[in-house]
C-alpha cells in the first residue's frame, strides 16, 4: 500500500512540474522515455504527429502516428507515464480539424 502512495505522490509531482497543456493535434514531436533492456535502462525515442488527444488532466492520453522504415506506427501514449523523460515539440502546424486520422495516407513526416 505504500509503494502506491508513492507512485500517486510522483504522479502529481510530474503533473504539477510538467504541465502538457500546450501539446496540439497536428504537432510533430520526439518523445524520449526510459526502457530495460538486458538489465541495462535505455533512453528510447518516438517521433510522429499527434493526430488525437483523449480525456484530461492525469488520465490525458495521446495518439501518435509515426513512420519507420517505411512501416507505419500508430502509438497510444499516456502522457504522465513515469517513465516519459520529455516531450520536445519539433514542429507546430496550424490545423482546423479536431482529429488527423485523414493523415494516414499523407506524407507528414
């Protein structure tokens, strides 16, 4: 039961120091969160356009559409996971449309 409080106390701790508000549909960001491979922690990345958010304040997810290798990738990321480093905002495009799932076909990134 402790080790529970604890991670709620994190949790509000990253809520209240990363405050994602300015995160938009359209966006193309990196990113960076933490991975154990091998008993070693690797620092990964994830680079796509968001073409969706959901919900609000701690629940707040995101989804990603990404492009590797010429396969595409459509992530659903929680934004407070603990193991999110940073969210690094590459571009800012200006979009009219409440959902990008138009973009499947386009060549965003």
């Amino acid at each position: 039961m402790k080790n529970y409080l604890k991670n709620i106390k994190n949790i509000y701790s990253i809520y209240k120091k990363n405050n994602f508000n300015n995160l938009k549909i359209g966006d193309i960001i990196n990113i960076y969160y933490k991975t154990i491979e091998n008993k070693k922690e690797i620092i990964k990345k994830i680079n796509g356009i968001i073409i969706g958010i959901q919900n609000k304040n701690l629940g707040k997810t995101i989804t990603i559409y990404s492009n590797y290798n010429n396969i595409k990738i459509k992530y659903i990321i929680p934004i407070y996971f603990l193991d999110i480093i940073k969210i690094k905002i590459k571009i800012n495009i200006k979009n009219t449309k409440a959902k990008l799932y138009f973009s499947y076909n386009k060549k965003y990134i």
